[in-house]
C-alpha cells in the first residue's frame, strides 16, 4: 500500500511530513510525501515559514502520481492560497480516501496557514475531504462559531459538512477529568467516541491521528472503525512520547 502525506517540513521531526513518514512506516506502508512549505521549528520555538514555489509543488504531484498507485491521501499543512489551488485542481477527481488535517497553529504558536487563505481553505480543501479532523479551536474558526455545548458542537460540524467535507470530527469536543471525546458526524449520523484522557502538552498527537486514519480508510475500514482505531493508536502515543528536546514532548510511534 502506497499513502500520500501533503504537508510542511518540520525539522524536529515531531510533526508534519516527517511524522507521517514514522507513522506510515509504523503500519509497513509506503510513505509517499509532497511537501508544501518549510518550517523551521523546534520543541521550544516556531521560527519562519517558506512556501514551496508552484513549478516544485506541481512536479512533486506529478512526480508521485505517474507512478505509484495511491490508495489514500493525507492532507496537512497547506499554508497558503496558491498551494491550496493547485492541491484542489489536482486531486478533486481522486476516489481514494483523503483526510484532511485543518492545522492552523502549532502548539508553540507558529502559524500553518496565512489568515487570508483560510476562506479558499473552506472553497477548496474541505470538499476534498472524506474526513476532516479540526480540533475545536480550528473547528471554531472555519465555522466562524462558538462551541459552548453539544448542541453546538453539532450544529459547528454541521455547518462545515456543509461546505462539502463528507464526514466532520472535532476532536476534543469534550474534556472532563479522566476522559475526553470526540465528536463525530456523518452523513446521517452522529455521535461521539471517547477514551481515557492523558493531561499533554505535546507535538505530534494531531498528525498521528489524522494518519491513522487515512490508514484504516485506505483497508476499507468504516468510518467508525477508522476513527475508534485511531484514537487508540494516537492515545499510545502520547502515552509513549519523549522528552527528546528541550521544550515539549514529541509524541512517539511504538511498533
Ligand atoms: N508543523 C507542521 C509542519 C505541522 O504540519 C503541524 C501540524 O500538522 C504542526 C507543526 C503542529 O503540530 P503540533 O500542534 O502538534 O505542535
């Protein structure tokens, strides 16, 4: 099996291109990767952000495409409008499971997208997506509302289904002491998954999830057992992540 990582460099490896390259490489799938932008960053401190030009990011794509059979796309960080077009225009005739990553900030602070490029983000990323996976802060600002109960939680996933991805789940929907859930709507339905909740702050967790998922998608899983599979296997790590800088933990992929 071949998967298709389209994100943003991140030297310290805890997140972003590399980190889906550890994660696919976890389940003995072929990493494939088509990079968006450079990062540079570490576990203390997010530094500057260069876009690819349109001539790389259009050969990368092209590059992959004739000649791997692609059996699943994640799409992570896009940063800005030019970027966000071209991925439209090349993959939006694709039938392959493609997840979509809405990141908009890293947990040092660092910007992943420009605010101007979030409206062709809702135009043209979220249709792509079979899932998307924003956590509440990302969910409550491409909804342009405020999540304050579970009526809207659902009415926020509703609005962004609306813009055309397939299935909606905002992570974190809710938080208690020892347990924290998932909001999940699909095409005709709606619930949540929930598992035992570890207190991190940590770098990683969002891009093990949503690779993870175009895993189990790609293996025909449903979507209820895609999402429940990831869950758990972004649970492990940040159960088993490490102190391997001098900031926050990156999360770590146990085989
Ligand atoms: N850097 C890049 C390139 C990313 O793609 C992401 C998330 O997708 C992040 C940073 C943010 O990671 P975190 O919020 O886990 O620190």
């Amino acid at each position: 099996m071949n998967l298709l990582s389209i994100g943003g460099s991140d030297p310290s490896s805890g997140a972003g291109i590399q980190s889906d390259i550890k994660t696919f490489s976890s389940f003995n799938v072929h990493c494939l990767t088509v990079v968006t932008a450079i990062t540079s960053q570490n576990t203390s401190n997010f530094g500057i952000v260069e876009p690819v030009s349109q001539k790389i990011l259009k050969d990368q794509i092209l590059s992959v495409m004739s000649d791997f059979k692609i059996d699943g796309i994640k799409i992570g960080m896009v940063y800005n409008s030019d970027i966000i077009k071209i991925l439209h225009t090349k993959l939006r005739k694709l039938k392959i499971p493609i997840v979509v990553d809405p990141v908009i900030k890293s947990t040092t602070g660092g910007m992943l997208i420009e605010k101007t490029a979030i409206v062709d983000f809702q135009k043209y990323i979220i249709p792509l997506a079979t899932v998307i996976t924003p956590n509440k802060y990302e969910a409550e600002i491409l909804s342009k509302s405020k999540i304050t109960s579970k009526k809207s939680t659902s009415m926020v996933a509703k609005k962004i289904q609306r813009m055309g991805a397939k299935n909606v789940v905002i992570t974190g929907a809710q938080t208690g002491s020892k347990k924290i859930s998932d909001f999940i709507l699909e095409k005709h339905k709606e619930y949540y998954i929930s598992g035992e909740k570890i207190n991190s702050i940590n770098h990683g967790s969002g891009c093990n999830y949503s690779a993870a998922i175009v895993f189990a998608l790609a293996k025909n899983k449903t979507i209820e057992e895609s999402l429940r599979f990831a869950q758990q296997f972004t649970h492990n790590s940040i159960k088993n992540a490490k102190k391997v800088g001098k900031g926050i933990v990156i999360t770590e992929i146990q085989d």
